[in-house]
C-alpha cells in the first residue's frame, strides 16, 4: 500500500461544509475533518459526531398509518358507488339484507389489500435486512468492523477488493485501487483511482480520481478514505432528492376501475327510474318499489369488483414472488401487462454480470471456449486442423498476472480478471496451487495511464527449481516444463493488459515451436485480429511475459515505484490475446423473443460504449438503432419522441437521458416499464409508469424509486410478471362479462315482465335477487381470479391505449348471454304447469324460473373463461377451485329449494327430479349459443 504522508489536523471540529473535497490535498482533507488518519476517532468523538449528522441511511419515507390507507380504499369510485347504494337501500327499504352485503364486500375488500400491503412491505424489510453494509474501520488506533449506518465524517475506512463503499470519502492511500462506479456513473469499466489532488473544482463524479463513493464497489487494490459525507449529503442522497419532484399517477386498471363505475351507476339509475316508473303505472305500492328498484339497481353493479381484482392481483403477486419478484404495490403487475415498452439495464439484467473469456488465440490458434459465467465448467476448443497447441504458459501468465480469486462460484475481485482465472481453470490450471508455488516478489498495478498490469517471480521459483511451495509445485511440474525457456534471469515479468498497449511493448510472438520475431506482417495480423475480436463485442486482453536480468536484486523490487519497474521490463513476448464478454443471460434471448411476438419494443440502456452494446444487443435479438447519449443531446424532445422507438441500443447514458427517453415513449400514451440497479436510474424508474429495481445488484435509491423488485435480476422475470399482468387483466374482464351479464340479465326479466304484465312485473323477489348476487359474488368471482393465463395471451399485442375494460365487442357478447339467459327464464316462468305465477307468491313456475336462471349462471361461468377457446378443451378443468365452486353452488341452490325450512325465506317450493333436468337443460342454452358465436369467430380467423 502507498505510504501515506502524516497527516495531522489543524483544527477540533470537522467541517463538513467543504464544497470540493477533490481539490484538496491529504492533510488538508484530514485537517478539515478534524482527524489523525493513523489512529481515527475515539468511541467518544464518533458519538458526539453521529449525534449531530444522524445515520449513515438514506431517508425513508413514513410508513403510511392504517387509516390513511382504509381512507384511500374507501375513496375509490367503486366503493362510494357500493356505500351510497347501500345507504339508499337502508334509507327506503324495511330489510337490511342489501346494505350488509355490500358492507361486508366493501371490508373485505379493505382487509385483503391490507394484508397483501403489509406481506409486501414484510418482504422488502427482509430484503433490506439481507443487505446491511459492514465497513472496516480504523478507530482509537485499531482496526474494527461496524455497521455501515454508524459511519461519520472523519472516520478513517479501510478498503479492500468486494467491498461496498459506504459512504462518500476523500482517498488518503491507494495501491493499483479501482472502484467499479456504475450503479453511480452507468460507466461499466472500473475506474482506477489514486491519491493525487485535482485542480479542476468542477471535474465531474467519473473523473474525480481521489474520491470514492457511497454504493459503489471496489474492485481492485487496496485504499484508505477518510469519510466525507454520510446518508442524504453524499452523491447518492442528492441523486435520491431528484425522486421528490417525480409524482405517481394512477395505473390503467383503476383508471378503467373508474370508469366502469361510472358507466355501470348510470345503467343503474336508468333502471331504477324504468322500474318504477312500470311500477306505479301497475299500481305497485311505492314501498315494494324501493325494495325491488334497489336490489335491481345493486344487481347492475359488479359491487365484488373491487374485492375481485384485489384478489386476483394478490394471486398475481403471489405467483410472481415465487418467481422472484416482489410487488410494492398490487397494481404494479397489471400495469406491468399493459406494457408496450421495456427500457432495461444491460449489466446483470440482460446479461450475467459475470465476464467470460469467449475467445483465445494462443500459439498462434484461435480457441473456442465454452462455458458460461465464473463456472469453470467448459474447455478450449482449437479451430481449424492439426493438433492443439500448448498454451500452458498463456493460461500460467494470466492466473499469476491476475488478483481476482474464484470461490464457489463467484469471483471476488476484478470481473476481467475473473474472466481470465476462470479460462485458465478451464485449461486444467490449479490457480491458487499456482500462485503458492510461484508468488509475485514485485507488481506494478493496473493504472488508467499505463493500461497495463505486470507481476514480476523468481525465476528459479518459476523454472521449479526452488518453489516457494514444493508441495504446490509438484502438482504442477507439467506446467513449469512447458515455460518457454529463456536467458538467465533475475525474475519473469508477466504482463496483462489492452492490445494495443501490451503489443508495442512487443518484439517476440509465442509460438509452439519457440519465441519469433514479431514482424511488421504479425503485428498488422494481430492488430486486425484485435479489431474484429472488437467488433463482436469482445473486449480484447493482451498476454505477454518478459525477463529481468540476472544480475537485478531480487529483494530490491518490491521497494520500486511502478514507474522504475516499468523500465525493467525489457522486450516482452506475446503469449495471447483473449476476448471477454459479459454474457447474455440464456433465458434473456427467450424473454426477448417472447416479449416482441407479444408486441413490446426492448430498448437496452447501458453506460457502455455504442459498439459492445450493440453486438450484445444483436447477439439477444435487440434490433433497431444503436445511439449514444450524444445523440440525444442533440434532439430536442419533439424529436426524440419521434424516434425514440426505433432505439433499440441507448449507450453512454446520464440519469437525464433516462428520465427523457421514458417521457419520449410515453408521449403517445404508451405504458413504459424501466429496469435498473444503479443510483444513475432511480429518477427514470420513478418517472416511468413501473419501475423495476434489481434486488441483488440494486441499490437502496434504485429499490425504494421502483414500483417491484426482482430478487433474480432476471429480464424473464419481467417478462413472466407480463405474462402475469396480462393474465390478471383478462381475469377481470371475465368476472366483469359474467357478472354484468348476471346484472343485465335480471334487468331485462324484469323490464319484459313488467312492460308485459307477467308475474305482477315482479318475477324474483327482492332476496332471490340478492341471492343470485352473493352466490355469484362469491366463490366463483373468486375462483376466476385463480385462472391462468391462456397460452395464447402472449401472442397479442399490448391493449390499444384508452381501451375501455367493456368495449363493443365485449359488450356485444355480454349483451348476447344476458339475452339468452332472460328468455330462458321468462320462457319457463310462462310455459311452466301450475297456477299463474305472482308476484310474491311461491310457484313451480317461479321457482324453475328462479332456478334456471342461477344455472344459467353456472354455464356462463365456464363461457366466459376464453374468448375464443372451446369449453370442450382440456384447460376447462384446469381450475380446480371453480369447479368446487360450481358443486357449491347447485347443492346451495338445492337446499334453498328443496328444504323447507328455506323455502318460506326465498319464496320457493320443492321440484321434482324431471323440473331440474328441463332447468339445466333450458339453461344450458347459454352455453350452445356461446359454442356458435366462437366457432363462428375462430372461422373468420
């Protein structure tokens, strides 16, 4: 680690109000904040200081209490539709039956959004809790790890590779330090930092080089900060406060909620009106009028609606977080199905986040390697023909070149790096084995200028002949026999870095037979190999080695600067050039595929450069243009809404582009669903109409600014949630056709007694309505919120925007079973034998009537599942808890009828086995008409 100069303070108090902290040296710095680097703040002073600046936390919004959020239910339309017609009914009618059941609706509709509220936010606290930031200290002189949250200005933080920077910090000490800082930037290339002060006061976040940052990740190196700022002060906290201007606005589902409230309480008051109008010219008493206009007028509302897509968005929610999502808010899912477009993060969301050596050309062969991400399962494939070539000394170069160490899995240190130990794992190389036989005495660490890293071992320890760990290097002798053989020297230097760099350093090539020259003709070789390594969307890595000179003092090298071991590295050989990849997810390619047959444009947003996105973009079916951020800067937001959509690539973007590109495809009323992990993408996810936060990589202002986590970071998960959203969409609509299909069909019945006389105008009485209304509301309502999505819902387009939940067409074939099922009923009440039905008085002909019409009922249900699907199909049986529902409600239509005890309550009287073979018969008709009309429209295609 760089020795840092002392640093004494000049002052007791910090201040924190210094407006450029990278403009300042080391002591300054320390001066300002009132604190000795080599020994930190005492348990008192850190005290006194979070007293006075709080946690180390961004702010978090209060939990909305209870009744705020009852208030807020009870404020939905369709709820003040329910409450004032339940008032109407206890105001005018002598019976309590109406208003109780609406009441009981409407709090079950309260509780069941509760609950689902609170297991969500459970869900989150939980994720957080997995989350907690641990920061390694320098306090009173010892080294000690604490809770992120307790940090303050002044604390002394040491940093090592994998760590979270956890609060913003001056960098004091810095050795080949590289900070990965795209949850902040977008930038995906770590950043190399150092200690040296700036003289610009205005050099942007990406280019202050001594400065570190809260939520971004070290990669590289080692370092020291001294902290200066904590919780909303630090750049994160001041990205946090642009979410405060971004409002939320309501989702498509209670914008059509709303509506269909509207629309049904102006049927309902034009049936009241007709109702009592046929009545009093009958001579009805005004009284009996109230009852009956009341209960129709209740009837014409879906009053379980509300509950019903509460349900079914809690079944949603469910099914989703089992999939790995986490909903903040119900809605969020519908909305997500309404989604035309998907503005997504590349890194970790498309891609694995996880660097993988594609390409290999070694011993002057191209190799093929398979595999995917940090596991070492794959090989190295040689092209063309003959026997593959050695390429022991390429894989030992980059393993002992490299810092990143594998486990389990998972690479701590530097992704590039990672890509290179896993290749030469797969090429059968004991990495750690390797390391302990052969250490480095010597580095020169990886820097921005220089673009290269260098590692410099004995020789003799790497010829094998005095290995540090005998035991180690037995288990390698294979690969100490196959270094290339060179002049006696002091030390290997193995090099890695960019092409071009590494190559002018260059004057010998690696080939199987023995070092070469490196000729004009090989160099313009490998340099256009390099391109086209480019141009697939590889970033290209050189390898090479090199020697010191016997006579160099060993012991002494670790003692030089980087730059006076630069000067001995001497003339190098090219040992290979790799190509890496951040990986396409392999189910990404599918989701994508899926999400353009169901009609939403993919647009990657990405912090990378134009080029390598726009290759990863191809390689996952992405089409349309590539552009940078600069080209958006120079459109103005008329013509960015115009071309917007044919984007398929956004690279080199600034939290600004985001929050315009969401605007710009918003502004024909499109449904824009924006992922992200990083703080760079809170505004956007906010601002869009879902955001969709990454749960593993994501960061606390990426988390709290979207509407669902996905604790996958998964682009199928997103893409399943659509599936999800539009499945819910199409449950609601079936509750909407059967119920309102129930309600029209009572409306016409009695409009047709009425203006024919038949049964007295009356022929169910009030509670035979009501009964009708809670068994229908109930369980098989419910049970229709369980169905699935239909294999085919992803093959339609996104609903049209404004589209109305009862179009024309749905309307039409509502209006078609309410039909049928009024002239199956009246047709009974006037054909059936017996004494001439009345109103109030308990009749064969009234209660087959009464009962036709609930089995109609029955067979509805099993229409309105698929609009075009045959009920003959296997996926009818498919919802268990319908068809329990179903049995319910015959046996409870049974016992209403048949036990007399009910009998005198309901107004009916028992039939035999015959009169309810002809009251399903009869209302099986609704059923075979439905048959016809979708035969009739899969025929026209």
């Amino acid at each position: 680690m760089a020795e840092a100069e002392h640093l004494t303070p000049s002052t007791t108090a910090p201040d924190t109000a210094v407006p450029h902290w990278h403009v300042l040296d080391r002591a300054q710095a320390a001066a300002a904040l009132a604190v000795e680097p080599e020994s930190g703040l005492d348990d008192a002073e850190v005290r006194r200081r979070l007293a006075q600046t709080g946690p180390n936390a961004l702010e978090q919004a209060p939990p909305t209490p209870a009744w705020r959020k009852v208030l807020a239910l009870l404020a939905e339309p369709m709820t003040i539709v329910l409450l004032a017609a339940a008032v109407v009914s206890a105001v005018v009618s002598r019976e309590l039956e109406t208003p109780i059941v609406i009441l009981v609706v409407v709090v079950f509709n309260a509780i069941l959004n509760l609950v689902q509220e609170s297991r969500a936010e459970s869900s989150l606290r939980a994720l957080q809790d997995l989350t907690v930031t641990r920061a390694t200290v320098r306090r009173d002189g010892e080294i000690t790890q604490v809770d992120a949250d307790g940090l303050v200005p002044g604390d002394v933080v040491l940093l090592e590779p994998g760590d979270v920077v956890p609060a913003d910090g001056r960098l004091i000490e810095a050795a080949g330090l590289e900070v990965q800082e795209s949850a902040l930037t977008g930038e995906s290339a770590p950043v190399a930092k150092d200690v040296a002060a700036l003289q610009d006061a205005a050099a942007s976040l990406g280019d202050r080089s001594d400065m570190a940052y809260m939520s971004t990740a070290v990669t590289r190196g080692r370092g020291v900060m001294l902290v200066t700022a904590t919780g909303m002060g630090t750049e994160i906290g001041r990205v946090a406060g642009l979410l405060d201007s971004a409002g939320r606005e309501t989702t498509p589902l209670q914008r059509q909620i709303a509506q269909l409230a509207g629309f049904l309480s102006a049927i309902a008051g034009v049936v009241i009106v007709i109702v009592f109008v046929l009545g009093l010219l009958r001579g009805v008493a005004p009284a009996d009028l109230f009852l009956t206009a009341v209960a129709l007028a209740v009837a014409t509302i879906p009053e379980g609606l509300t509950a019903v897509v509460t349900f079914t968005l809690a079944m949603g929610a469910g099914r989703l977080a089992r999939r790995g999502a986490i909903l903040k808010r119900l809605s969020s899912v519908e909305t997500l199905g309404s989604t035309a477009h998907i503005a997504t993060d590349k890194t970790g969301t498309l891609t694995l986040n996880q660097m993988t050596a594609r390409e290999l050309f070694a011993g002057q062969r191209l190799f093929e390697v398979t595999g995917e991400g940090y596991s070492t399962d794959g090989e190295l494939r040689a092209t063309g023909e003959g026997p593959a070539p050695d390429v022991r000394r390429a894989l030992l170069g980059m393993a002992l070149a490299s810092e990143a160490v594998l486990r389990d899995g998972e690479v701590v240190g530097d992704p590039t790096e990672g890509a290179l130990v896993v290749l030469a794992a797969k090429g059968g190389l004991d990495v750690e084995a390797a390391r302990r036989a052969w250490p480095r005495v010597a580095e020169i660490p990886f820097d921005s200028d220089r673009k290269y890293m260098a590692t410099f071992h004995p020789w003799a320890v790497v010829r094998g002949e005095a290995p540090a760990d005998p035991e180690a290097a037995a288990t390698l002798a294979e690969w100490a026999e196959g270094l290339v053989p060179g002049e006696s020297g002091g030390a290997r230097v193995f090099v890695k870095g960019g092409p071009d760099v590494v190559l002018a350093r260059c004057v010998w090539l690696d080939t199987p037979t023995g070092r070469i020259p490196l000729d004009e003709a090989q160099r313009e070789r490998l340099t256009a190999l390099t391109a086209q390594i480019g141009s697939r969307g590889l970033r290209g890595m050189a390898i090479a080695q090199g020697e010191v000179d016997a006579g160099e003092d060993l012991g002494a090298l670790g003692a030089l600067t980087p730059e006076e071991l630069a000067e001995r590295l001497g003339d190098l050989t090219l040992l290979a050039l790799v190509g890496i990849v951040d990986p396409p997810r392999p189910e990404a390619r599918d989701a994508i595929a899926q999400a353009h047959e169901a009609g939403i444009t993919v647009h990657m947003i990405t912090g990378d450069h134009v080029g390598t996105a726009a290759a990863i973009a191809g390689d996952l079916g992405i089409g349309g243009e590539a552009v940078s951020g600069a080209v958006l800067d120079e459109l103005d937001d008329a013509q960015l809404a115009e071309r917007a959509r044919g984007f398929g690539v956004i690279a080199r973007v600034s939290p600004e582009h985001k929050i315009r590109l969401v605007d710009a495809l918003r502004s024909d009323g499109s449904v824009v669903a924006m992922t992200g992990d990083g703080v760079n993408d809170a505004p956007a996810l906010k601002q869009a109409d879902i955001g969709i936060a990454m749960g593993i990589t994501g960061t606390e202002v990426s988390k709290s600014a979207a509407s669902m986590i996905l604790t996958d970071d998964n682009f199928a998960t997103i893409v399943a949630a659509v599936r999800e959203g539009r499945g819910i969409y199409d449950n609601v609509v079936k509750f909407v056709r059967f119920q309102i299909a129930t309600s029209w069909g009572f409306v016409l019945i009695f409009l047709i007694a009425g203006a024919i006389g038949l049964a007295g105008g009356a022929p169910f009485t009030a509670l035979q309505v009501l009964w009708v209304n809670i068994i229908m509301d109930g369980p098989p309502a419910m049970a229709l919120g369980l169905d699935r999505p239909d294999p085919g819902v992803m093959r339609r387009p996104p609903r049209a925007v404004g589209e109305r939940i009862l179009t024309r067409a749905r309307i039409g074939r509502i209006a078609l079973s309410a039909v049928v099922m009024a002239a199956a009923a009246l047709a009974v009440l006037e054909l059936a034998p017996g004494p001439e039905p009345t109103a109030g008085a308990a009749t064969t002909a009234g209660t087959l009537a009464f009962t036709t019409f609930v089995f109609s009922q029955v067979f509805n249900l099993l229409n309105v599942r698929s609009r075009e699907a045959s009920v003959f199909t296997r996926a009818t049986l498919t919802n268990r808890a319908l068809w329990i529902s179903l049995v319910a409600i015959v046996v409870l239509q049974v016992a209403v009828v048949q036990v007399p005890a009910l009998q005198g309550f309901f107004t009916t009287t028992s039939l035999t086995g015959g009169q309810w073979l002809v009251a399903a018969a009869v209302a099986s008709s609704v059923l075979w008409v439905e048959e016809g009309r979708k035969a009739v429209s899969r025929l026209r295609g």
